[in-house]
C-alpha cells in the first residue's frame, strides 16, 4: 500500500461505503472499492443484478440499465473519491450532490449479470465542488463516459 493510501483499506465493502454515502437501496450503486489513490482516483464497482427494480420496466423482456443511472454510479464513485480522500473528520455534516454532467457518451447497453467498472479520476476542485471524468466499463470495454460535476452542501 502506497502513502497516500495507508488510511484506506481496500477493499472498501459495501458495509463501508454506506458510512461514506448518503444514499441506501434501490439507489446505493456502487458495491465495492478496488483500487484508491488519494485525490486522484477510484476504480470501484457496481454489480447489476436481475433483481434490480428498474429493470422492471426498462424493458421489460430485454432488461438494460438506464443510462442515466450508469451516470449516476459514476458519480457515486466520485463522491467516494472525495469521501476517502478527506482527512479524519474533515467534512462533517457536508454531502455532495450531483449538479452538473458534460460530454456524456453511451457506447454499450449494462444487462443483468454484467459488473460495472467506475474509473473516475479527480479533474479538479474548486471551493466546495468538484469535477470528476468518469468511465464505466464491462470487462474492459466502455459503455459509458461522463464529465461530472459535484458541488458540497450542509446535510439535510
């Protein structure tokens, strides 16, 4: 383990990353951290299950992720960056949220049984935001990119 990861342990669980996160089921989208640098970069991943609510109706008989919570995971894995990145007790009472997505390209559908690579790197931070590129992929292939913006708010 590297310096700027010695106060993580990888891999992060999905235990874990409900402390670091806000958001609980059906729309907690990441499982598990894999890979860490601090302020730069996470690698984490998301495994798409059948029993996931919106395959439901996005479609029924060819059930396919809806892009926009690919979008979403990508973001979740930046907020994790940021989350992990923080020193101890740095941030109380701050959440990020998602405020802004640029360039957002869908190049493969996410079915049932595939797990969703999220590498989001650290492109900057200004203030209370930050600006992250992601890219999703199955088995080493992309099916999704995005820039994305998070901006910290108190928590509600």
């Amino acid at each position: 383990m590297t310096e700027s990861t010695a106060s993580v342990t990888l891999p992060v669980t999905s235990a874990e990353i409900e402390q670091l996160l806000p958001h609980r089921y059906p729309f907690l989208l990441v499982d598990r951290v894999v890979e860490f640098e601090k302020d730069k970069r996470v690698l984490a991943y998301k495994n798409v299950s059948y029993n996931e609510p919106f395959f439901t109706g996005h479609f029924p008989g060819n059930p396919v992720m809806p892009g926009v919570l690919v979008v979403e995971a990508l973001a979740q894995a930046g907020g994790l960056l940021t989350q992990l990145s923080r020193d101890p007790g740095a941030g109380e009472g701050q959440v990020f949220y998602l405020v802004k997505v640029d360039n957002a390209k869908f190049s493969k559908m996410v079915s049932p049984g595939d797990r969703l690579e999220l590498d989001v790197e650290l492109k900057r931070r200004i203030r209370n935001m930050a600006q992250y590129v992601g890219v999703a992929r199955v088995d080493g292939e992309q099916v999704a990119c995005a820039e994305i913006l998070c901006a910290a708010a108190a928590r509600q």
